[in-house]
C-alpha cells in the first residue's frame, strides 16, 4: 500500500473514530456546524484534514471534553523552522 492511500484510509479511520466519540457524547459534526453557522460539509472537511480551520477544529475538540491538539497531534506538531 503506497503511502498516501495509507494516509488516507488512517486520515478516514479517525474521523469515522471522532464521529462515533461524538454521538457516544451526545452530539454529532452536524450539531457542530449548526452551532456554529457553517455548513456540514465544511465541518466535515475539517474532521477529514482535507481543510484547516482551527476555530472548527477546536468545536469538535471541544464537544468530545479535550483540545484540539490532543485530537489531532499530527495538524498541531511544529516542524523544523515552523512556529508551534
């Protein structure tokens, strides 16, 4: 399996895994965008890595009872020369 379809199927994996840690509290990634006034396609966009917005990040984060760096270490990691 190259690397990128591993990329993406562990990029999907997390997310089925966040909607699932979602409904087993209560909420979904619809009820994210509701609250927030944003479409569910881009919320969704968001869980899935394929577009940042911190902001949304942090909603999801925040539903489940932990930070968006804990969710997803991997979009908050600094690089070499990069601020964290």
């Amino acid at each position: 399996m190259s690397r990128e379809r591993y990329h993406m199927t562990r990029a999907r994996r997390q997310h089925e895994q966040i909607k699932m840690r979602l409904r087993l509290h209560g909420s979904s990634l619809a009820e994210v965008a509701r609250e927030m006034s944003v479409t569910r396609t881009t919320v969704t966009a968001v869980c899935q890595g394929r577009c940042r917005s911190q902001r949304i990040e942090a909603a999801i984060a925040a539903k489940l009872g932990v930070t968006a760096e804990q969710l997803w270490p991997e979009r908050y990691r600094a690089t070499p020369g990069e601020l964290p």
